[in-house]
C-alpha cells in the first residue's frame, strides 16, 4: 500500500467515527507511523520539541482506529492492521465492506479511491500554501479548550478580520495559535506566520508575503504596496500571524504608543478592519493598542482574546517532568498562577536542587524567583513608564487591592497621571480588577515579588552597583 491509500482509509475510519477528517498534524502522525519513524522523529519534523504531544495524537487516533474495526490497534501493530483491512476490502470487487458491529465501509475500489482523491483535492484547494517557519516549536501543550473553541467560532466566521492574542510575557499566546493550525481544518487559501522580530519593516513583511503567493510571476511594484497586499487578501482567503506585535510599540512610554518608523502598522490596521475583504489577521502582542480594540463588532469585525494563567490542566506540564508529591503539585500551580513559562523555570530548581520533590519545595513557604524568572520580569520592566513604574511600586508596599483615591494619596501624581498609567498597566496585563470591586486593583503575586526585590537591591547601594 501507498502512503496516500494509508491516509485515505484511515481518514474514512476518522470521518466515520467523528465527522471530522484527519487534520494535517494527524496526517503527519498517520504517515509517520507507516514509514516506521519514532514519536521524535514525527515530532521534530512537524516542529515540536517533544514527542509527548505527538505520543497523544497517535494513541487518540489507535483508540478510534480500534473502536471501528473491533481490535486492539497499537503503534506496533497498526501497519499489519491496517493492511490486513485493505486486503480485506480488495478481496470482494464491489466493495463491501467490512460488516461487524463496529464499521460497514462502502467502498468501491474504484470509485472510492476517485471520490477519496476528490476529497484530498478539495483539502489541498482550501489550504494550497501553508508557512509556519518563523512559529515556535509546541512542548506538551495544555488545556486552553474554552480559548480554542473561542478561536475556532471567530476564525469560521468569514466576516472576521482582525484577532489579537493578548497576554504578559510567556503565557502562551504563540502556542495557542500554532496548536490551534494544527489540529483544526479552516478553510484558508493560505496560513503564513510572520515573526516581526525579524523584519525591519512592514512594507518588508508585505513584500516577502506578496513573494511568496506570487504565483502568476507578476513584478511587485514596491510603489504600492500596499494596494497589492489588498488586492491579494480580497482574491485569496489568506490567514496572516503577526507573532511579537509588541516590538512596534515604544519603550518606557505609555502601552501600545507605536514607535516613528512603525507609524504605518496603524494605518495598515485600521485599514484591513474597514475595507472589504476575504482574509484574516492574528495579532500576537504583550500589549494592546487601540486599534485592537473594537468599539462596533458589526462595523469593525475584531476580537479580542487575553489569556491569564492555566487551570488544573497545568498539571500536565508537571507529569512530563516526571515530579514527585502529585498531591503537591496544584499547590505549586496556584503560587505559580497557573503560568506556563514560571512552571517551567520553577520545574528545572525543582529537580536541579530538591531532587524533583514537590513538597519539599513547598516547605519553603515562599515564592522564589529564578535567574529565568528575574530576567523575564526584567524584559518587562525596562518597557514601561515612569508612570508606570512608580505605580507598581506603591501598589507591590500592599498586601491588599488598592484603590486610584489611595495611589493618589502615596504618589505626588497628577490625577490624569495615574489614570492613563492603571490604563496603560491593564493593557500590558499586569494589574487586574478585583473581581469583588472593580474600583480596587490587583497586582499578580509572583510580579510582586519581583517588585520587592527590585525595590531591596536599588536601595542598597551595594547591591546596586552590580545593576
């Protein structure tokens, strides 16, 4: 059997079971599974750093693959089963299938290879290019249903034109949106994720796209660019991510200010959200700006998704690691918030000096902030105002929600100061609203603990020099 014969049985078995045919990450996993490569090599192909994610998908698909044909299918076993199927089928010329309590194939030799090369044919049309070099790798990704099916109903919505993907640094913005292409069909043209890290401009990042669905040969007038990009987005269903949008944006001033050479990513937004036409743009960012913001969904067809910590589903991230004292580990996850990324650095202290033990971690009674930790927070204070930054201070003195009446009373700010400076902290998604009174502020535990010790070394003057 051919590769493409492999998928097409498998994906009727799938679509028969669940309606839904193989995504391209299941594809991947099916063909690598029948070319005999390991979870590893599957995983390391498709981009991932570690063959867990891979090892899940394989054993979903065994479970379905044994449910229609009424036997144990495994990784060790599934090539035998899968070619003892086809044999099966092949043996009676009208086919026939295979009646059992589980499946009833009705496959003509013929006909059902033509009508599985149709079906191939259309998936190849709904995506005939797909870029995702400049996306992350995935490492056991987690829970995050409610904000995938959110994704799912926005992006099916052909009207939808703008998304942003919001959150503080490390919280899995990026992830979310590479696992979300994997698993899901969407009827897209084109898929090409662009990492603005990486480009000095946006008449670069244009250009390169342009190049790339350039498919008639035509010359690329760089004179207008812009109206070519438009043109290309109304002719084709193109989904465009703009992964790291807070680069554009200006330091140590209020969130979401663009900086001077950047000034025409706000004309470009504003744009693609008010002209008619079919594609769709994700924007990944630490920080909000205006224009992500949609006053009139029917006018301006945007969403907003902010992302906060991980539910119980963090768990997972610490059965990879192979931690001790499970009855521990939700106590880590909630002195953690649930944060991907502060998991992970705690995980490596964890077995780098208590051995992997969860509860002897936990007998510290405190929150301990890694080198990774300070580092990260670091990326993140040098970006803010003096504003800013005075306002976090005075709120990390408090074991309690604080209120602007009571910021006013400790800070020489003018009230105007203090207002655009809780706006500008809530777009950057470092203070929320308490959930009890909208009036008091809340500042997230583990930041706070960053701010205590930021606050102890600036004023020892010792500790200082080393700055």
């Amino acid at each position: 059997m051919t590769v493409t014969e492999v998928l097409q049985l498998v994906d009727q078995l799938v679509f028969k079971h669940r309606a839904n045919h193989l995504n391209d990450l299941q594809s991947k996993v099916i063909k690598g599974i029948w070319e005999g490569q390991t979870y590893s090599e599957i995983a390391d192909g498709f981009g991932y750093e570690s063959e867990n994610h891979v090892g899940n998908v394989s054993r979903d698909l065994y479970k379905i693959l044994s449910k229609e044909l009424g036997e144990d299918v495994t990784k060790s076993n599934f090539g035998w089963s899968i070619e003892r199927l086809a044999t099966s089928l092949n043996s009676s010329q009208q086919i026939v299938g295979i009646i059992n309590n589980h499946i009833n194939l009705c496959l003509n030799t013929s006909n059902g290879q033509k009508q599985a090369s149709n079906d191939e044919e259309k998936t190849k049309q709904k995506t005939s290019y797909i870029n995702l070099k400049q996306s992350p790798k995935i490492s056991n990704f987690c829970g995050r249903s409610k904000e995938l099916s959110t994704l799912s109903q926005w992006i099916d919505n052909p009207n939808t034109r703008l998304i942003s993907v919001l959150g503080i640094s490390g919280i899995g913005k990026s992830a979310l949106v590479r696992y979300f292409i994997d698993i899901h069909t969407i009827s897209f043209d084109a898929v090409i994720w662009k990492n603005i890290k990486l480009y000095k401009s946006l008449n670069s990042i244009i250009t390169e796209i342009l190049s790339e669905l350039n498919t008639n040969n035509q010359n690329i007038n760089t004179n207008s660019l812009l109206n070519q990009c438009l043109q290309l987005f109304n002719q084709k269903r193109c989904l465009i991510i703009l992964d790291n949008f807070e680069e554009i944006f200006t330091n140590k001033q209020f969130a979401g200010q663009y900086k001077p050479e950047y000034q025409d990513y706000k004309n470009f937004l504003q744009i693609i959200t008010e002209i008619e036409h079919q594609s769709c743009f994700i924007l990944l960012s630490q920080e909000k700006c205006q224009e992500m913001i949609s006053l009139d969904n029917e006018l301006y067809p945007s969403h907003c998704l902010e992302l906060s910590g991980l539910d119980e589903s963090a768990t997972q991230i610490l059965q990879s690691q192979d931690l001790k004292d499970e009855e521990s580990w939700l106590q880590l996850i909630n002195l953690y918030e649930g944060h991907p990324t502060y998991l992970q650095y705690i995980i490596i202290l964890i077995k780098d000096v208590f051995h992997g033990e969860v509860a002897e971690f936990i007998k510290e009674n405190s929150l301990i902030l890694t080198e990774d930790l300070k580092s990260l927070f670091d990326s993140i204070w040098i970006r803010l105002s003096d504003v800013e930054k005075d306002i976090l201070l005075e709120i990390s003195q408090h074991n309690h929600s604080i209120s602007r009446d009571e910021i006013r009373q400790f800070l020489s700010l003018s009230s105007m100061d203090i207002i655009n400076g809780l706006q500008s902290l809530s777009r950057r998604f470092l203070i929320t609203k308490s959930e009890g009174n909208e009036k008091l502020f809340n500042l997230s535990a583990v930041f706070k603990e960053y701010l205590r010790f930021y606050q102890s070394v600036t004023n020892n003057p010792e500790l200082n020099k080393n700055l």
